[in-house]
C-alpha cells in the first residue's frame, strides 16, 4: 500500500497521486469506511497520454485492481473522482505493485494533492 485519501460524501473529491516505483503492473483501490462511487480513474502516462481506466461503484471494503498490459505501465500520475454514500465519508487506499526499481521515478512519500473545484485542498 502507497497510501490513502478521505473522500467526501457531499461532492466527488477530485484526487492526482504520482510517483510510482518503475513500472507499474497494477493498481488497487480499497474502499474503505463505505461505499464509493468514482467518476473516474484516469491514468497518464510518461509519454503525456491520459487514458480513463476505470468507473463505477466500489462496495465497502471492496478492492478494484486494475491491470496494465506489458509496455503500457510508465505512469506519470493517477488521477480520480470519487464520493461516499455516508455523512461520515470514506477513505480509499491505493496500493501498486511494479515491475521494479527505478531510481529516476521513485519517491519515498507518494505526492498526493486533492482539489475542490479545481482548487488543491491539500498537498
């Protein structure tokens, strides 16, 4: 696991995480605390490409993988829309699993910025 964020129950909390350790084979999301509905997934690739990879509804503790076929995993960052059913709201943790180590794309902590109407809420 790289991480979580809070998600909001009242609006979709728009979330943009990077920096993976190299290439990335796969992504997890867990919904945690609730259930959680995305907008969107949408990843961007090292070559400037975005590409939406998954939308739907995650069911309280349930987990989404989503897979990256050979040659199409240098992210750049992650982004995602998603909102919770409860007053309470939500977290959703990120997990990836990577081909291996890259010294060039690597970061200790993963950068993660949230925004709310296209303003970062935090960083």
């Amino acid at each position: 696991q790289i991480g979580s964020v809070n998600i909001a129950n009242d609006h979709y909390t728009a979330v943009s995480w990077e920096h993976f350790e190299g290439p990335v084979e796969s992504l997890q999301f867990v919904a945690q605390g609730d259930t959680i509905h995305c907008d969107h997934v949408s990843v961007t690739y090292r070559d400037g490409t975005t590409h939406e990879v998954w939308r739907g509804t995650m069911v309280k503790d349930s987990i989404e993988t989503i897979t990256f076929p050979e040659g199409d995993s240098r992210m750049k960052h992650v982004d995602f829309a998603c909102k919770a059913d409860s007053v309470d709201g939500a977290r959703v943790a990120l997990s990836a699993v990577s081909e291996g180590w890259d010294d060039h794309n690597w970061a200790r902590q993963p950068h993660v910025s949230t925004y709310e109407n296209g303003v970062v809420v935090s960083r």
